[in-house]
C-alpha cells in the first residue's frame, strides 16, 4: 500500500502541526531538568509533540518568514544586546546611585501591522535587560516601554525602530 507524499505531508501536519515549536518545547524541558538522561529526552519528545498537538486548534496561522537568513542574523543580533545589555544593567546597578538613574516611559510608535510581528518586537524589547515591553494601544499602533535608563525618549525610539522593528517587517511583513 503506497500513499503519495501529500498524504504524508497531511499527517505530519496532522500530528506534528508546530515542528519548531515542538523543538524549542523539547530543548527547553532539557534545559530544565539539567540533566541529559533519556528518560528525560523521551519525555521532553513526548511532551513537545502532544502540547502543540492538543494546543494546535488555538494557534492563528503560522506566520512565513520571508527572509530565514535575516531571521538568523536577528537571532544573533539578539544574543548580544542581551548579553550587553546585562553588563549595562549589572554596572548601572552596581555603581549608580538609583537617584542618578534616568528611568521613564516612553511611547513607541509601530510601523508594524502583523500581530506576530508586534509580539516579537514586544518580547525582544523585554528580552533585553534595561528595558520593558508594558502595553499595546488599543489601535495596535504604539508600544509603551519602561527603560530603567535612558538619556531621551527619542533615543529609545530610534534605537528600538531602528535596531529591531526594521529588521522584524523584512523578516515578518
């Protein structure tokens, strides 16, 4: 009995509707236990495949990076903002009298109109130490952020725009 690679496609799809989340989920229980056993593998499998799986009914449509290499480089780019930025927050934290600290809020306006667009902006900004991600404007177009330490609010803003919106609308239009 032979079945054709669309019937295939369809059950992978089927039982396996989100494979880099199921990934991360398995990685992430790894790093968890921290511990490489195989039982704890299986189960991070097990677990990986069956909350995507049960959970798949709720998840909008899959968003389509258009550009996979700028993805990566947005990845990496990450990587190091967050580690610089904890050396930041470490030495402000460390040196800095809390009263000479220049926190605010500030108001950042979106070009973005994608709602998965909008949430990775809103975590990357969070992701990085110093800075929080606190509230969406009801018309989706303005994010307000909490910076523990910044010389101006268009500094925020241009860094934030500039740094990591552009990047995210050619990688998520």
């Amino acid at each position: 009995m032979t079945t054709d690679l669309s019937d295939q496609r369809t059950l992978l799809q089927r039982y396996l509707p989100h494979p880099l989340l199921t990934i991360a989920l398995v990685l992430l229980w790894v790093a968890l236990l921290n511990s490489f056993t195989i039982g704890g593998w299986l189960l991070g499998i097990i677990l990986g495949m069956l909350i995507p799986y049960f959970t798949g009914q709720f998840w909008p449509e899959r968003p389509v990076i258009h550009r996979p290499l700028l993805a990566f480089s947005f990845i990496l780019l990450l990587f190091y903002d967050v580690f610089v930025a904890n050396l930041q927050v470490a030495y402000l934290i460390t040196f800095r009298r809390s009263s000479d600290l220049k926190n605010r809020w500030v108001t950042v306006p979106l070009d973005l109109i994608s709602p998965e667009g909008i949430t990775v902006l809103a975590g990357t900004i969070t992701l990085t130490p110093g800075t929080v991600s606190s509230d969406l404007s009801a018309d989706g177009r303005a994010l307000l952020v909490h910076c523990l330490d910044a010389r101006s609010d268009q500094d925020v803003v241009d860094r934030i725009k500039n740094r990591y919106e552009a990047r995210i609308k050619a990688m998520l239009p």
